[in-house]
C-alpha cells in the first residue's frame, strides 16, 4: 500500500520540465528581483500595485506605484512595448498582482508575477523605503 505521497504517480520528468518552465515564465520571486536590482541589472518595470497610501507608507527600493485601476493603454504607453513588468501588492493574501498582471496582459504587455509581495520581501529580510526616504534622496 503506498504513502499519502505516492498514491498519485509522479508526473513524468518530461510533464515536470514543461510545467516548471511555464510556471516560471509567469513569475518571479523576491530574491531574484532584489538581485536582480542590488546588480543594476533592470531589465524590468517593477510595479507596486497597492494603493497610494500604503506605498507611501512602506515599499520596494526602486519601485514605481501604479494600481491596476490606473493601468491605462495611455498610462502604458509611457513605456516601450517590449517592457517587462513585475507586478506585487501585499502578499500571498492579495490577488492585486493577479488583477495587475491580467490587465497588462490584455494590454498587450509582458508582465511577471513577484510571488510573495510584501510579505515575501520582508521574509527575505530585504529593506523596505517610505515616501519621506523616497523625497530625502
């Protein structure tokens, strides 16, 4: 009699490559954005999807606030078609990236998930900024 785990046969490593590697063309995580960032390497628009106020309070280094709301075919346009952009809110909690990344993608526009949000950053320790930082600098 197998275990709870094996009840249901592994998928194939074949059905596995495939399903990481679409998986992955959707998202991102934290880690890799904030080394991505640390490196200058900014190949991407990183988008904070939460409300003014609370971008305001707390957000990610080099992010640009920007809700789903306001995501416009004009407001895009501010950036050349091919950008990537990886959206986040508040966390695992929060289905504002999922609402972001669809409206960019009916936008026409490339768009990443960064699971985790807010709470993954601070899981990973990485530092936050607030507007009072944002207007010092």
């Amino acid at each position: 009699m197998p275990s709870f785990v094996a009840e249901t046969p592994a998928a194939s490593p074949e059905a596995t490559t495939a399903y990481y590697a679409r998986k992955l063309a959707f998202e991102t995580d934290c880690w890799d954005v904030h080394a991505s960032l640390t490196a200058g390497h900014r190949d991407f628009v990183l988008l904070d999807v939460r409300s003014p106020a609370l971008y305001a309070v707390s957000h990610i280094p080099g992010s640009i606030n920007l809700p789903h709301g306001k995501m416009t075919a004009h407001r895009m346009s501010e950036w050349p078609a091919e950008t990537l952009f990886v959206v986040y809110c508040a966390g695992p909690h929060c289905n504002g990236t999922d609402k972001a990344a669809l409206r960019l993608a009916r936008l026409g526009l490339q768009v990443k998930v960064m699971i985790g949000g807010m709470t993954g950053w601070a899981d990973e320790g990485f530092t936050f900024q607030s507007n009072s930082e944002t207007k010092a600098a």
